[in-house]
C-alpha cells in the first residue's frame, strides 16, 4: 500500500496537476480547444486541479501520522541519514530542515507584503521570457459553435461613470468617435460606423478571467490588424495602450497595454457587438478589445481612445496598466 500510495503521488497526481494547470491556460486552450476537453473541459480541468491539492494533502496528514506511529526516531533516521537505528541526529537534522522550511515561508510572507514591486519585477524577470518564447507564440485557433454560447457571461469590471460616456451612451453611441494617435503616422478619429467600413468579423471564443471563471460568446468587431494598416505605426513603436472610459478598481482611468505583434494574431478585435447583438453598455460598449491568448483583465472595455507607444514603462507606474501598476498583475497572462 505505502508503495502503491508513493507511485500515485509521484505518477498520477503530479503529472495531473501539471497537465491539468496547463489546460487553465488561455494561451493553451485557445490554441488547442480540444486540450481541454480531454478533462471534460476548462472548469472540469480547474476542480481537477483542485482537487489534486487535497490528494497532496491527504497523503501528507496519512505519511506524517504513519511515521509518528511506526518509530519515529528511527523513521526520521531512515528518511534523512539513510540509516537504521535509534541515534536522535535524524530526528534532529529533520526538525532543523523542517525550520528552514517555515523560516523561509515566514520570509517570503515578509518579502512580498513589504517589497510587492520588488516580487513582480523578479517574477517577471523569470517568467516574461519564458513565456515569449513559448505560450506567446501560440496563435488563437478557436472554432466554437453557435450551440455553445454561454447563457449566461458574467458581469465583471466598473462601469462609468464619467458624464460623456453617459451622454453617448443615451444616443446609442452615434457621436462617439474612437481616437488613434501616438507614433502613428496617420492618427484618426473613427465613428462606430466608420470602424464597421474597415471590414468586421466574427469570433466564437472562450473568455478566461482570472477569478477563474470562463464564458463562451460571439464577438464582432475590427480586426486591429486592419486598423493598424489604416493608422501605420512609425518603426519606434513596439507598444499599444487601450483608454477606458471606466475607472479602475482603486481610481483613476483604467488602461492597459500590448505588444504591437500580440494585437495582430488572428482573433484580435476591437469589438463592437456580442452574440449578434450591438455590444451592450454592461459588456464595455461601444467597444471593447479581444485578445484570445491572455486573460480577460488585458481586454480592456469601455474604450476611449487608443494610442502606439515606445513602451509600456511612460504609462502610469510603468508596469503595463491598472492592474499591473495597483495590483502587481502579470504583464503578460498567458497562463
């Protein structure tokens, strides 16, 4: 049984767990939809997941009562020394590496409440590029049917509450005008339907929040690789900053940035209608951004007016967006 319970740990639920988080991944899942429905789908995959903490858990409570049990001296001896006897240095060393172990949680605990900013940076030095050279080159390919909508897609961000949104949205947006400038050499201001003449489409995707909850709709909209031919960007610009007409969760406008290659995959849209229907005020009208590899936080709604920059660093704290500068959110959520 201890043999059977070692080769579960290490053979089942370890590659589970992995495979599992990787079907969590909106880089993954939008590329290859399929993947999550080898578990039943991305919520399947998610309680799967979850489940396989508690299986972790479980074997641990069981091991740990097992060893206090059988001998305890004499196990530690076994698992640290390699020995078998009654000596204490076992046990000893144990406990010192078992306080290790908590004195470098207690650390951690410190580090990244006191010093947020210095955590991201570090996590970003280490995940950034791996993620660049392996889940961003990943290219949306969803292909969902109209039987799959969700009935329900939930509600998530603020919503204006700026006097000119207001009074735009009362004419159904017929006097709003997207503005596109920064280091372009042809900045413009498009009307709704102006947007409409560059060509729309329409996408069935999956929509991944970072709370953990996904949602299947129809988005139609601008492809922003046509309205990146109409605006042509000067060579120095390398980045694309979304304005909201919203507030972000702890004040001030919310935006938030992408790199110029990954607003020009396919699926990418500035999205004016949602399940055959103009977008509704409550789902970011009169436009909001799909971008299928990332989480749903990048997809800024509500938008203002959009602008090509050098880099992410001469916005706000330099970070990316609102979430990024005030929550420390990756800049980058493939996963």
């Amino acid at each position: 049984m201890q043999q059977i319970a070692y080769f579960t740990v290490v053979l089942v639920f370890g590659p589970l767990a992995i495979a599992t988080g990787i079907a969590m991944s909106p880089a993954v899942v939008n590329r290859f939809p399929w993947y999550a429905q080898i578990f039943g789908g991305r919520q399947s995959a998610r309680s799967i997941h979850f489940l396989t903490m508690f299986s972790f858990l479980a074997f641990l409570v069981v091991h740990v009562t097992l060893i206090v049990m059988t001998g305890f001296v004499r196990n530690m001896n076994h698992i640290v020394m390699g020995t078998d006897d009654q000596r204490p240095i076992g046990m000893y060393l144990g406990f010192v590496g078992i306080g290790v172990i908590v004195l470098s949680w207690v650390v951690a605990h410190y580090v990244s409440w006191h010093h947020p900013r210095g955590v991201q940076h570090a996590l970003k030095s280490v995940t950034y590029p791996m993620q660049l050279l392996t889940l961003n080159r990943l290219v949306p390919q969803q292909k969902y049917t109209e039987n799959e909508i969700s009935p329900y897609f939930w509600l998530n961000g603020k919503m204006p509450i700026r006097e000119d949104w207001k009074r735009l949205a009362e004419d159904g947006f017929e006097d709003f005008r997207l503005r596109v400038g920064g280091l372009v050499k042809n900045p413009v201001e498009l009307s709704l339907a102006d947007l409409e003449r560059l060509g729309q489409t329409e996408h069935i995707t999956m929509h991944h929040c970072i709370q953990g909850w996904s949602g299947i709709a129809k988005w139609g909209g601008v492809p922003m690789k046509a309205l990146i031919e109409l605006v042509q960007p000067k060579p120095e610009a390398k980045v694309v900053a979304f304005f909201s007409f919203g507030e972000a969760l702890y004040g001030g406008p919310y935006y938030d940035t992408q790199s110029l290659e990954n607003v020009q995959k396919p699926q990418c849209l500035l999205a004016s209608r949602m399940n055959g229907q103009r977008l509704p005020q409550v789902y970011g009208a009169p436009l909001r951004l799909r971008v299928e590899n990332q989480l749903g936080y990048k997809m800024v709604k509500w938008i203002e007016r959009i602008e090509f920059i050098e880099s992410e660093k001469s916005l706000g704290k330099g970070e990316g967006g609102k979430n990024e500068d005030d929550e420390y959110f990756d800049l980058l959520p493939n996963i």
